[in-house]
C-alpha cells in the first residue's frame, strides 16, 4: 500500500511510518499522513496533479508570483508568528500599513503562543500546509534549516531588490554559502535593576558602564534579597532558559558549545562553572527562587516585573515588552540598566549573549517574492515600533535610540546609557547566547529536562552534563545519518 504526497512529490509507504515518527515525532508523523491519505483521495484531480509539478510546490525561488504591485493579482500571505508578537497592537497597526501599501497582498496571521511554536510549525511544514513566511530564534531556525523546511533566500532577495550580503551589517551565509534567515534584530543583553530594591536594602545601584562580575552580582544578590514578611523579595530572576544557566560558561569559552569535531561541549569545565555560580545563588545564597517552585508557579519571564525581584538579566525585549509599557505592566518603582555581568577573567568588558531573531520562507511557500516584501517591511516597520533595533542598515539608528530613552526617561534612564546599551556600543564583545549548530532544538530541550535535577540535589553537576551530552551527540550523529 501507497500513499503518494502530491506537493512534495515523495511516496510514503507503510513500513516507512516509523522512520517519520523518528525523525519528525509522532504529532507530525501523523499530520503527515492525513495529508498524504487526503491527496491520494483526489489524484484524480488534474489540479492536483498539476499542483505537484509545479515550482512553487517545490519551493523554488523563482516560482514566486510576480510582485503585486505588477501582475495586480492579489496574493494571500500565511505568517506563522508567535502571540507576544502577533496579537499585539503594533502588529495590527503594521499590518493595516502595510495592507495600505500593498493592496494586493494580504497578510493571513498564525498566532501560536511560544511554548507551543515548535510543535505547530513542525506539524504545519511536514505536513505541507502553505506556509510563505516565519518567525524564529536562533535555535528555532537553524533546527527548520537542518531539517530542510526552509528555502535559500539569495534569489528570491535579488528579486525584491536586497542584498543580503550588504543590507544586514556583518550578517554571514548560514549554511553552504547560501542565507536561510531574514534577519529581525540580534539581542542586547545588559542587567535590569529595580531601583526601589536597592534603595530599600540601602545597596548601591550596579554602575551605568562598567559591568560587575558574576561573583559581584552573586553577592549583592544575597545583600538585597529579603524572604521576611508576607511578600518574598530574591535578590535576583532568572528564566528557565538555558543561557541563565550555561550563559557565563558561554563567556568563558567564547561560545564554544561544540568540539572541533562537531560534539557537545557541555561538560566543558567552564560550562560546569557557570552552573555550579547559578547553585550558589540559588541553593547556598538563597538569592534567586529555587527552581522546583519556579517550575511550579509556571514563573513567566515577565514576572519580574511585579517587582518582587532586585535584578534580572535580560534582552532589549524587556524594554520593548514591558519596561516602556506601564499601562500593561503598572508599577511604583523605576527600573535601571547596566551591562550584563562578566566572568572576573573579562572584568570591564562590555559583553553580550548575541542570538539572531529572524525570518524565512519554508519550500512549500506559494508567494516567496511577497513573502520577502513583507519580511523587509516588518523589519524595517514592525519591529522599530516594538522598541528593538532591526539589523537592516538602512533604517536610522539615532531616531531609534531616542525614541526609546524618550520612553524610559521616567525611569531616569538618559540617551547615554541606552545607546550604550541597546545597540550603539562598537566595542561589545558578542558571544553565542545558545548553541546553533548541530541538533540545536534537541540540545536545548534535552539540557533543560535534566538540569533540573541538579538544582534540585537529585543528581551531581557532572551527572546532569555528561548525560546531556550523551543524548544530545546521539541527536547530532542521527541528524547526520538521515
């Protein structure tokens, strides 16, 4: 027995079910498999036989259709986002901009609420559902990349008039000389301090540019944490992310997260350090929320603007999210920034956790040239209303940085500081924020499911990392044998 795959032009047979449940999971496998049973039902529909052969099934660059504002057809875009983004009001005022500017291109939004963003786009790009353009972090789309969902932009970018090698600063081909992502924005990283906190511990505010070391932090953590009375106060919030835990070690390594030979560095020794700083804080200063009652609470990582926490490490997203956002995110205390904390061997040294968001168009688009326009259009629009710094050179930077001290001045916040801070540094030493390169989806999740277990007394710091390496060079080995 047959099912044949019309768009993909690719036969499933039966014994090869279990071959996708391996390499997509079961959700996708199944999805895969609807739609396979769905086209084998209509082949005898010319239009869909038709539809297979075609080069926009194929998700060749040129099949795009002509450019709206030529053919005069209208052209349904479907953008596959996440919520925090999507079903905000500077979204919505982007897109009747940009429906106005391009009246011939429609946009169709795909809100997915982030934790549940990988398994959507999974099941939607296995499946073949049309999707023409998406959002992804640095791990989310290097995954879509080594899993083949997405298409090489090069040809597709000349035809919208951009130069990927120019447009976006020192923005380098992602894989095979070839560019997969569409750049949005890459991350600022600095500490956000609640200036109530420290007034209230008598502890002096961290300095506006020379940035305190890890074990500085550490301490002033402990000295401004308060767990009397009815509302706890930790010095210190951290998000159930893998950089607060491997961040420093990411430091100490230059963002060495694989071996020369294409392995997992996580038992690196310097990794092992930044988890055993993050223990310290946690279990033996009692600095920051143990991490069973984070787990727990389903701690957001917007909590820390309740301001029941001193410091927080974070993105210019907490500024675009929440900082200048008062109305969401009411408050009786103003917030600092300082530069994000270093190991004591990079004392002074302006640093970052640098990671690309992004966006690119899966093979089994239908309007690739459209979905480009949009992708420019939203960089260069959307995400300078949201308060973030696109990477697309041609937008102004200096309007963005005063824009944005504008909306921090009530926080007493200058220009100084958020050019500094927020993009405008020459000098930044940038690092990897994650791991990107091999199985880069498995290693963070994997990371994640067992670190716990070391902040919880279960298992020993070299136990939780050698175990994580394990599963992730078996990931990385079966990515290369498929």
């Amino acid at each position: 027995m047959r099912f044949r795959v019309h768009n993909e032009n690719a036969s499933i047979t039966v014994r090869e079910v279990p071959l996708l449940i391996k390499k997509w999971g079961l959700l996708a496998a199944a999805a895969i498999l609807v739609f396979s049973l769905a086209a084998c039902g209509s082949k005898g529909d010319k239009s869909a036989s038709e539809g297979s052969s075609s080069p926009a099934a194929s998700g060749s660059a040129s099949a795009s259709s002509d450019s709206s504002s030529g053919s005069g057809e209208t052209v349904t875009l479907k953008f596959l986002n996440i919520s925090e983004y999507l079903d905000s009001a500077e979204f919505k005022s982007f897109l009747e901009r940009f429906e106005a500017k391009y009246p011939n291109i429609k946009v169709d939004p795909v809100s997915v609420p982030h934790e549940q963003y990988i398994n959507k786009r999974n099941i939607m790009l296995a499946s073949g559902e049309q999707v023409d353009l998406l959002w992804g972090n640095g791990v989310e789309q290097f995954d879509a990349i080594n899993k083949g969902f997405l298409m090489p932009l090069d040809d597709v970018a000349k035809e919208a008039g951009i130069d990927m090698s120019k447009d976006f600063g020192d923005f380098k081909p992602d894989k095979d000389g070839k560019y997969y992502r569409f750049p949005i924005q890459q991350n600022n990283w600095m500490l956000y301090y609640n200036k109530k906190v420290f007034d209230d511990a008598k502890v002096p505010y961290p300095d506006p540019k020379v940035p305190m070391t890890w074990d500085e932090m550490a301490d002033v953590a402990q000295k401004i944490t308060n767990l009397s009375g009815k509302d706890k106060v930790y010095g210190m919030f951290y998000n159930n992310w893998g950089m607060y835990f491997y961040g420093y070690g990411s430091q100490l390594t230059n963002g060495k997260f694989y071996t020369d030979d294409g392995k997992v560095n996580i038992n690196a020794p310097e990794f092992k350090r930044s988890l055993e700083w993050m223990n310290d804080v946690m279990n033996v200063k009692k600095a920051a929320m143990p991490i069973a009652e984070f787990i727990q609470n389903n701690t957001d990582f917007l909590s820390y603007w309740n301001g029941n926490y001193g410091m927080v490490v974070g993105a210019q997203w907490y500024a675009q999210l929440a900082a200048t956002k008062k109305d969401k995110f009411p408050r009786d205390w103003k917030a600092g920034i300082a530069p994000m904390p270093v190991p004591k061997e990079m004392a002074g040294k302006h640093m970052n956790w640098s990671s690309i968001d992004s966006l690119a168009i899966p093979k089994n688009s239908k309007h690739a040239k459209e979905a480009l326009i949009l992708a420019k259009e939203y960089v260069s629009d959307y995400t300078l209303s949201t308060g973030a710094l696109p990477m697309y050179t041609k937008v102004a930077k200096d309007k963005y940085f005063q824009d944005l001290a504008n909306a921090l001045k009530d926080d007493d916040i200058t220009l100084d500081q958020v050019t500094y801070l927020f993009g405008g540094d020459p000098n930044v030493v940038n690092v990897a924020e994650k791991p990107v390169l091999g199985a880069p989806q498995e290693y963070e999740s994997t990371f994640l499911d067992i670190i716990s277990q070391y902040y919880t007394g279960a298992k020993s710091v070299d136990e939780v990392l050698n175990e994580v390496k394990e599963k992730v060079d078996a990931a990385i080995q079966e990515q290369k044998n498929q």
